[in-house]
C-alpha cells in the first residue's frame, strides 16, 4: 500500500508548476516578513507551494504565530499538489533571473527539482523532499467576511505606528478596534507617550480586539493590493486582499482605559487653525529647526499675542530661536508648550490640522474630523526675561531648558493630569517632611530611580523568559510531529512486501 501511494506522489507532481519571476520576486518579499528568520525549526524556512484543484498557484510562509499566503495571478493545468522549497534556495534564484523568465518546480524520486534559464537551456537545483504534512496548517476562521474601506485601513496603519514596540507592554504592542459602543467603534493606539484614535465608522464586531503590530501589514504590495477584508475568529483574525491572506493570533489581554489622557473639550483654552494646504512646508520647517536634546527632540510651540511661533535651539546655553508663521489662525490666551518634534511630524502628516492647548504640562490634542493624536508634552524649564525687571540684564538674553520624555502615565508634580492609561505597577515617593535637607530629598530620588530601574529590568528578564518558554513549546510540538512522521514512515514500511 505504502509502495503505491509512493508511485501515485511520483505520478501527481511530474506536471511542472511554473512560477514567473516577475510575480515570484515580490511575493517572496511579502512572504519573507513572516518567515521567524534564524529559526531552530528547519520546517520554518521554507515556503509551501499549492497547486489547488482548479489549477491556482498559492505560496505560503509561517511562523506558528502567523500566516501569509499569495495566489499567483494566472492558473495552471496539473493535479493538485503541494511541496515545500526551501525560501534562501528560492530566493537566491531568482535573484539571477529576468523579470521575463520562469522558474519550473516539479518531483523527481526522493527529491524536487527547480530548474531555471540557463543561456539557451535550463540550469536545475536539486531540493531534498520533505512531506508537505510536516508545514503548520493555518488555522481556520470561518466568522462572516468584513469589508474594510480605504478610510479605516488607512487608520489602521495610521495607528499601528504609534503603538508601543516595549515588549513588557504586551497589550499595546497593538492596534486597538475598541467595539464597546456598536454605534461608534474607535481605532487606537498608544505608546504612553502620544496616543492615535478613529473613529467615524461602524463594524459588526461583537467584541473587541487587539491586532498585532506586525511589518507585513504596513507593507506598500499588501495595502495596494484591493479592498481589505476582515474575518474574526476566537483566538486568530484574518485580513485578506485581492490575492494576499494574512492570518495571526489576536494579542490577548484588557486594554488600558484610552480615553482617561484626552484633555476634556471645556480644558482647551487655545485653539490654533493650520492651513490644510501648506502642512507638507510646515514639516519641513520643522524638521530644519535646531535642536539641542537628540533624546526627545524638543520643539516650541508658542501662541503670543495673536501671533504663533516655533521655537528651537541647537546648544543648550543659547536663547531660544523663534520663527513666526504667518497667516495662522488662532484664539484663546497665550501659551508656550514643548513636546517631541517627532510626534508632532506624524500628526501632521496625518493630515491633523488643528491644534489645541490647555496650558505648558498638560497633553496636546492634534485632531481633524473623527482623527486625533493626543501629545504629552516633554518638561521644559525656560528663563525669559520680564517686561520689567527689576535689576539690570546683559544685552543678551539667554534662556536655558533642560527636557526630558513625559510618559502618558506620568503625573506632572505641579499640575493634576488624567489618570494613567498603563496597568503597570506605578512606585510613589514617600512623603518627605519639608524640614529635610535637600541633600536628603537627593538621596530619595536616587532610591527611588534604582527602584524603577530595579522593575523594569525584572519586567524584561520576565518577558525574556516567557520568550523562551514560548519557543520551547513551539519546538516541542515540532519534534512530536517529527516523531509521529517517523513511526507512521515505519509503520508503512512494515507493509512492504519485496
């Protein structure tokens, strides 16, 4: 028995599966982004082709946590079947051949064949057969298709670049789809330092989910390649285009309350008005200002008189440089606030064009329509000279600033801000009697580093561990595999008769 089902293998893979180059290059790209790279699973490394029963071509890449698969643009004639190549002896063929050429792939006994244009013949690479059964079957999501528009893909991937990339956070590592209210769903994404949010639309979610921050989603072939369309199932989502399908867990956890940070609408005193038009010139203005503090790239923004500025400086020690820009539109009453230049970038890029302001520690809010990306301001403490001083100043005024980076979950001492968003444990000094020295009130603040540093490195050492864990689980359920393939192997060679 063992022996015909060896014959019929033979048999079905002799009809070639031809593979262009031109759609092979790119879909080895898309299906590189989730391959594990270095993985302990040799199985990993190699990508899955299909010949379906109505003669398509599909090819597949895993990393037992997702899943992406392409279908070539054209079918084939052929029995349906699969094989796997492995991806650096594909890829590395390719690389040598012309966008107008093919790569044939079909079975030859105990192996596969790749052949490819070599001058006027056919060069071929010989590729050692592994059963198609040992690849890690994608899991099956059968909850109702969801077509997503262009407008809530586009905040999709607007989001999931300001999710947090600190793996000690796991929950927002992601992109948030809060579908609490049915009437009014919301997109969001936080780093604890600027948090994004959409809303302006309507899916027929019964839950919420997490969607994993992942470099294959933001990949330019994925999002240029159709409509989007959503399915959920208990533990995997899937999102698929016209001939692209990615499959991945959903992040597991309860999602901080996002909406404790958003200033109330009653607290923005200061509302400044940009031109649409002129956003793309705004950027690059900024992106030339000095800067002095390549941490946190702080930037001024300073409404006076009617008049608003940014503000910047390259050394520390020199006064301010403010540079107006004209014909803006603003009202309320004067504020200077400072925040990373960066964050402020992205908010415009995003096309959010109207800023308000509350004062200089609390959070900024860049919104436009149902998009907004709430900023906290980084601290900084300025010396400007006084309308009327009181004793003589040098000619020269010069303002000093020292920044530092304030978390969205960081309270400012001197000003209530809202709660915090993060469920990671928070440290509180002890109350210090004011007799004390200041020598004393150093000493405590030192501890009280140590103490944080102290946590973060055990939230790391833990998240490494969880990290080992989870590969020896993934690497155990591949040997059980191995060995289940090698008793069945047995047992079909105890048929064989000679």
């Amino acid at each position: 028995m063992a022996l015909l089902q060896t014959t019929s293998r033979k048999n079905n893979l002799m009809k070639p599966i031809l593979l262009p180059v031109a759609e092979l290059k790119p879909a080895l790209t898309g299906l590189s982004k989730v391959l594990p790279g270095r993985s302990s699973l040799a199985i990993l490394n190699h990508i899955q082709v299909e010949r379906t029963h109505d003669g398509w071509i599909a090819l597949s890449s895993t990393d037992l946590d997702r899943w992406a698969t392409v279908r070539l643009e054209h079918p084939a004639e052929g029995p349906p079947t699969k094989l796997l190549l492995p991806f650096d002896q594909l890829s590395q063929l390719v690389k040598s051949c012309g966008k107008g050429e093919s790569l044939e792939v079909l079975s030859h006994g105990d192996h596969h064949l790749i052949r490819f244009p070599l001058g006027d013949t056919l060069g071929e690479s010989k590729v050692p057969f592994i059963s198609p059964d040992e690849f890690p079957v994608p899991p099956s999501i059968a909850g109702e298709a969801i077509p997503l528009p262009s407008c809530l893909r586009e905040s999709l991937l607007e989001a999931m670049a300001c999710a947090s990339e600190d793996s000690t956070r796991h929950v927002l590592n992601g992109t948030f789809i809060d579908a609490t209210d049915s009437q009014a769903n919301y997109i969001v994404a936080t780093d604890g330092k600027h948090l994004y949010s959409a809303n302006s639309f309507t899916l027929p979610l019964q839950k919420s989910v997490i969607i994993p921050t992942h470099k294959f989603l933001e990949w330019k072939e994925f999002g240029t390649d159709g409509e989007w369309q959503m399915r959920l199932g208990e533990q995997h989502l899937q999102l698929s285009s016209r001939r692209w399908c990615y499959i991945t867990k959903i992040l597991d956890g309860n999602y901080p309350d996002w909406r404790a940070p958003i200033p109330q609408q009653v607290d923005l005193k200061t509302m400044i008005q940009l031109d649409p038009a002129k956003l793309e010139t705004l950027i690059k203005l900024i992106q030339r200002m000095p800067c002095y503090d390549d941490r946190c790239h702080p930037i001024g923004l300073e409404w006076k008189g009617g008049q608003f500025m940014l503000m910047g400086k390259n050394p520390p020690d020199e006064d301010w440089l403010r540079v107006p820009l004209p014909d803006i539109q603003g009202c309320g009453p004067d504020v200077t606030v400072f925040l990373d230049r960066s964050y402020l970038i992205k908010g415009l890029s995003y096309g959010l064009n109207t800023l308000s302001l509350t004062s200089a520690v609390a959070p900024l809010r860049l919104h436009n329509g149902g998009k907004q990306l709430i900023i906290m301001p980084v601290r900084a403490h300025a010396t400007e000279p006084t309308s009327q001083p009181a004793k003589p100043t040098p000619s020269r005024s010069v303002t000093t600033a020292v920044s530092t980076p304030q978390s969205l979950n960081e309270a400012e001492p001197t000003t209530p801000t809202p709660p915090p968003i993060t469920t990671s444990m928070q440290i509180h000094p002890p109350s210090i009697d004011k007799s004390e020295t200041k020598s004393t009130l150093e000493a405590t603040l030192v501890q009280i580093e140590g103490i944080k540093t102290g946590l973060r490195e055990t939230l790391q050492q833990l998240s490494k561990i969880g990290d080992s864990i989870r590969a020896a689980m993934r690497e155990q359920k591949a040997n059980e595999k191995e060995i289940h393939g090698v008793r069945q192997t047995l047992r079909s060679l105890q048929g064989v008769r000679i």
